[in-house]
C-alpha cells in the first residue's frame, strides 16, 4: 500500500481534520493513563507548526448514537493543552454550527477539540451525511487513530473519501512497523503466541503460518496443542474441543513450510497463587493434578537460540500466567532477550497486544523493543490478515 505523507501536504492556513483516539482510561473524571495524548502529540504539533488549523475529532466510551453527557470529550481539552503547551478550544458538538464557530474562530496553528464523534448515530453507522457534515470543517483529513482503524466508521473511514487523506505521524510509524514485521520482513522471521485460549486466536494462528519461517506457541493455548499431539497436561487449562483444529494448524503450518515450536518442558504448580511451590516437569511427565502455569527453562533456551537465527519477530501473547510469579519467569527472559537483539540492532521485534503490552512493561523492555503496539483489536486484527478499512481508505 502507498500512502501520501504529511511532508507532501500544503498545510499553511488549512484546516485539518485529524483522528485521534482519545478514548483514554479515565477514574473519578481524572485521566488514569494519558499514553493516548501524548501519542497523538507530534502530529499536532507538526500541523500547528506548519500554520495548519487543527481540528481534532476523537469518540469516547460508547454513548450509541446519543447524547450522553458523562461521555463528553470536553474534560480532555485542558489536559492536552498542557501536554501541547498551548491552548485547546472545545466544540459542544462536532458537526453544524457549534463547530463551525469554534472551528472558523481558529488562528493558523490553533487547535480546537470537537465533541464526541459518537455522539451522532451516523458515525458508526458510517452514513455519508454525517461524514459530509464533518467533512465542512476540514480541507485535508489526518487519521492518527491506528486503534480505531478496525472500524469503518465516518470519522475513520467515510471522511478519508471525501477530502485529501494522509496517515498521522503515529499511524504512519505504527504501519511501517507493521509492514517491517509481517509485509515485508527481513527473514527468518518468527512469532511467538501465547495467551489462554487457542479459540480466541484462530485466525491469527491460521495467517501467521502462512508467513513464518518459525511460529513459537505458549501460555495456554500451547496445552490444547500438547494435548493434541496425544500428551497428558493433566489439570491444565486445555480446550479439548479444539484439538482438532489444532491439528489443522500444525497441518497447514507444515505445508506453507513454517516449524512449529511447541514447549518440551514446563512450570506447574497446584494453584495459581503468587510463591506457590512449582515444579519443572518435562511435558511427558505432566501429573494428573498439575496445572502447566509457564514455560520450562529448556523451552526457553530454545525459542531464545531460535531468536538467534532470525532477522525478525513479532510476538502476541504471554508463555505464561505472568501476571502471577514466579508464573513470569519464561516471559519475562525472553522478553529480556529479544529486546537485547533489538537494541544491538540484529532483530526487528514488534509486539502488541494488551497483556502483552503489560508484560513487556513488567519485564521492562517495552522502551528497547523496535515497536510496541498499543492498538489492542486494530493490531489483533492486522494479525489476522484483515483489512483494516481505516487503513484501506487512506491509500493514495
Ligand atoms: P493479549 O492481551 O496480549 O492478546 P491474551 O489475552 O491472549 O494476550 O493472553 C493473556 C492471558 O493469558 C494472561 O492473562 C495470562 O495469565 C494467560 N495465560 C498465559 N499462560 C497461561 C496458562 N498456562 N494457563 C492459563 N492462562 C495463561
Ligand atoms: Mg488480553
């Protein structure tokens, strides 16, 4: 795919209508994590630098359609005005007249907030009306909000159609770590995928052996694998249903010429319980009573040696319960380990997802890793193979 950028654009003196997701995690009305904000600040501040009006649109929580005055956007304007240093107007609607006042009122480099983009049922229903309106108050359209680009909404897709369309700095960087990764990546490349649940990433485990030269599988879902190639994981988490497709995945895996790496040894314990006592078992020798909580120090040596051999990595999903130690061990070495090949400049390694962004952030390498990101369905999706309309739209 190709992309105008924003270094191509004439921006003095014209409004940019930029999509930002600002959908931030917020307790008591205080905002609890303000990473959304701060992501969204260097393509403001490059338009506004560039003498362009900024006009951000953003949705918050799920108002459905309504009105819903809790849901307003309006208590994020003073926080990102501090972050911007500079001030930030607030529109009490993002289309019609309260918009176009707030929005014609604005010097070249102002910035202005609209309200809440789902505030107006035509913005997930992607109703060309809508788009229309806030199309009014723009000349260029900027999408910044990868997060929001799974869903073909008004102000993330039906707007792209309408005015000249370019991605934000930080999309632009989250879709050249993506294309780095899975596009067009430097190879041998592997995965690791771990989490609960084999059922909850199918198509994603279906995609990426069809691009991997090595596909390393933890957490969870590594014992409904286990369990399918005939091995007792005892009172494990195992979704026995799901045996045979797991099968069918090690079948297509093998035939697009993708290994499989699948644990030999593992942690169990009796409960999940933080410094419960844990054995190392190798995987023929799991009890009846054992539930597998982590990979084994061989299976990590392993995947780490495999690393080695590979230009680039792409990782979803924790090897284990690591939000319960010593259930964090295999996760957090190796996440120490591809983070040091990335600082040294010898593996691309892109992450997402979100307890794997939490993981990374407890081993605390999410800094030296090439790309993490942040995304949550956007990335599970790209993952997938899909297209994400958001991204779709912005083709040049
Ligand atoms: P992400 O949010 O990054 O996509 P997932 O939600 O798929 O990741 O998986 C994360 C969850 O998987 C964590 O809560 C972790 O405790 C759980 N998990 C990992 N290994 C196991 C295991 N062996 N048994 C049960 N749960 C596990
Ligand atoms: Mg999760």
């Amino acid at each position: 795919m190709t992309f105008r950028t924003l270094d191509t654009a004439d921006l003095a003196g014209k409004r940019a209508l930029v999509r930002v997701d600002f959908n931030v995690p917020v307790d008591g009305g205080k905002i609890t994590d303000d990473t959304r904000l701060r992501s969204a600040l260097p393509t403001i501040a490059y338009l506004s630098k560039q003498g362009a009006k900024v006009v951000l649109l953003a949705h918050f929580d799920r108002p459905k359609g309504k009105v819903v005055p809790e849901m307003s956007l309006a208590f994020v304007a003073e926080p990102l005005s501090k972050l911007l240093q500079q001030p930030v107007a607030f529109a009490s609607d993002c289309v019609g007249p309260a918009a176009a006042q707030v929005v014609n009122g604005l010097e070249n480099g102002g910035v202005a907030l609209l309200e809440n983009v789902r505030f107006h049922a035509g913005e997930e229903k992607n109703d060309p009306e809508f788009a229309k309106a806030l199309a009014a108050n723009g000349d260029i359209y900027v999408n910044d909000a990868f997060s929001a680009a799974h869903r073909a909404h008004a102000s993330t897709e039906g707007l792209a159609k309408l005015l000249p369309a370019y991605p934000g700095l930080a999309m632009q960087r989250e879709l050249e770590a993506l294309d780095a990764a899975l596009g067009k990546p430097k190879k041998p490349v592997i995965g690791i995928v771990g989490g609960s649940k084999v059922s909850t990433k199918l198509d994603l485990l279906r995609n990426l052996v069809t691009k991997l030269d090595y596909l390393a599988i933890g957490g969870g879902m590594a014992n409904t694998f286990l369990y399918a190639a005939k091995i007792d994981v005892g009172a494990s988490l195992c979704e026995t249903d799901m045996a045979e497709t797991a099968r069918q995945i090690i079948d297509l895996a093998g035939s697009a010429g993708c290994k499989i790496l699948l644990p030999t040894d593992v942690v169990v314990a009796q409960e999940v319980k933080p410094g419960v006592a844990s054995n190392v078992r190798n995987v023929y020798d799991v009890q009846p009573d054992d539930r597998i909580l982590d990979a084994g120090p061989e299976t990590v040596a392993t995947l780490n040696a495999t690393i080695d051999q590979c230009e680039t990595l792409i990782w979803n999903g924790p090897l284990g319960v690591f939000e319960v130690p010593p259930f964090d061990k295999a996760t957090v070495s190796t996440a120490k380990h591809v983070s040091e090949r990335a600082k040294s400049g010898k593996l691309v390694a892109v992450a997402g997802g979100g307890d794997t962004v939490a993981a990374l952030n407890h081993a605390s390498v999410a800094a030296d890793m090439t790309f993490v990101s942040t995304a949550g369905g956007a990335f599970l999706e790209w993952m997938e193979g899909k297209t994400l309309p958001g991204v779709a739209a912005l083709e040049a």
